[in-house]
C-alpha cells in the first residue's frame, strides 16, 4: 500500500526544519518592527482569523500583490510570513498577507471563500493590477482562485494577471488517505470540488506551478499534474521546479527583489 503520510511528509526530510517556524516568527517580527510601513489585522469578515495585513510600499503602489501562507490548512498563520513580502515590496507593491480560518473549525472550501472575500477587500484599498501567490496549501488557495468558478468577484478578476501556486497541492484526493484528513475531513465530494487540477480554468488566467526540485516527489506531480490538465484547457499554464531548493527554502527567494521566483511573482 502506498505510504500517503509519507508522500506529504515534508519536514521528516528537511534536517533542522522543526526550528523554522521559530525562525519565521522571529524574522516575521523584527520585519514588523522595522522601519517599514504595515497595517496590521484589518477585519474582512467577522470570523477572529478573518483578519489581513497590507505591507505598503516607500512609494504609490504600482499593484496589490497577495501572498497567502500554507501549513497543510491546519496550522500557522499570517504573522509567520510577513518578511516575505520584502521583494515584492521593495519592487513598488503593497503586498497583502491575508489570514484565514484553519481545520477543524473550518472546512477547506470555507477557507477557499475567505481567501477570495480577502483578496477582494484589499483590491478595494490598492489599485492597479493584482498578482497572487501562495505556498503549499496557500498555493492550493491561489489555485483556486484561477479556477472559472472562483469566488473572486468580477472586479477582482479582470485585474488578476498571475498567480503563482508555489508548492501547491492540486489534487486533493490523495489527502483523504493520510493521518491530516482526521482533521480536514475531506470527502470524496469536497475533493473533487476544491482539486483545481480536476476544475477549469478560468478563461485568460496565467498560473505558473512553482516548485522545488529538491522537493518530495509528490510535491512535483502536483505541479506537473496542474501543468497538464490545464494545457488541455488552452491555459496559460507552466511548470517551473526551481533548482536545489527544498519545501521551505523555495521561499527564501521572496526576500530579494531580484531573484526568479520574486521576477516570477510581480514580473513575469
């Protein structure tokens, strides 16, 4: 039988991984406390994670650039990650990191909801164009976002140029056979209805599937999958695995204005 927990296990094959999210926080505070300019947990809902943050640029913004956190829809959440929105910022875009409400007190396609009601609530404070990225599950719910039956409103989506899946599960039928689903509670139905991999894309969208080269082999089919039903669809749509990086390293690039996956995100 083939050993699921074990296909998403990504931390039992990183060594020192426990002590990255201590290292997150910590980076994502002092980020805080510096001197750059952040709005911090404006209400887009009225559920208590139904909160999002805004990091301005020195200047107009020339675009909303949406980064939304992973954590297998279970754990972390928005203050773990503000840092990562240095390369975007410095490039001239307010980036917004939204927060959203985890398993078990909510179901995946309610978060799929929440993302979409954030992204539309800080689309209203900055102008110009939108660009969304996410990682790992993030990268799921940006996905999602590029599906035709997006729960992004019309406004919303004739902005939206990119998204970038970074990690991104696509599938998530695999998931009802691991230990995560006793919490997820995924059904077959649920699956089906939330896998972009399984949905259409919407009409002009352009997603690109990022993803570490040095990542667990299912992390790659997922990006590979996406990449291949949605070409079947005339998408715009590619498969990107970047080098040597592993799960969590594949971000580090979002520091640096410079490097390809930042390009990527808010350039390319």
């Amino acid at each position: 039988m083939y050993d699921w927990d074990d296909a998403y296990s990504n931390s039992a094959y990183i060594p020192g991984s426990e002590t990255l999210p201590d290292e997150w926080a910590a980076k994502a505070h002092a980020y805080r406390c510096s001197a750059i300019t952040v709005e911090e947990d404006l209400e887009y809902g009225s559920a208590s994670r139904e909160k999002l943050d805004i990091v301005w640029p020195d200047q107009e913004p020339c675009g909303l650039a949406v980064f939304v956190h992973g954590g297998y829809w279970m754990s972390m959440d928005k203050s773990f990650w503000t840092h990562f929105a240095e390369g975007a910022r410095s490039s001239g875009w307010a980036v917004c990191i939204p927060g959203y409400t985890i398993a078990p007190e909510a179901r995946i396609h309610e978060m799929t909801g929440q993302v979409g009601r954030a992204i539309g609530f800080a689309a209203q404070r900055v102008k110009g164009p939108v660009r969304i990225a996410g990682h790992s599950a993030g990268g799921h719910l940006v996905s999602r976002m590029a599906c035709a039956d997006t729960p992004l409103d019309a406004s919303v989506r004739n902005r939206l140029e990119h998204v970038l899946s970074i990690s991104g599960l696509h599938d998530l039928r695999p998931i009802m056979s691991t230990s995560m689903n006793k919490v997820l509670c995924l059904d077959e139905a649920e699956a089906r209805k939330e896998s972009p991999a399984l949905l259409r894309p919407r009409k002009g969208v352009r997603l690109t599937a990022w993803v570490g080269g040095a990542e667990r082999p299912e992390f790659l089919r997922q990006a590979r999958l996406l990449e291949m039903m949605w070409q079947g669809f005339e998408a715009s749509v590619s498969a990107v695995s970047d080098a040597h990086h592993n799960h969590f390293s594949v971000l580090e690039g979002l520091f640096n204005a410079d490097s390809a996956i930042t390009h990527r995100f808010i350039k390319g």
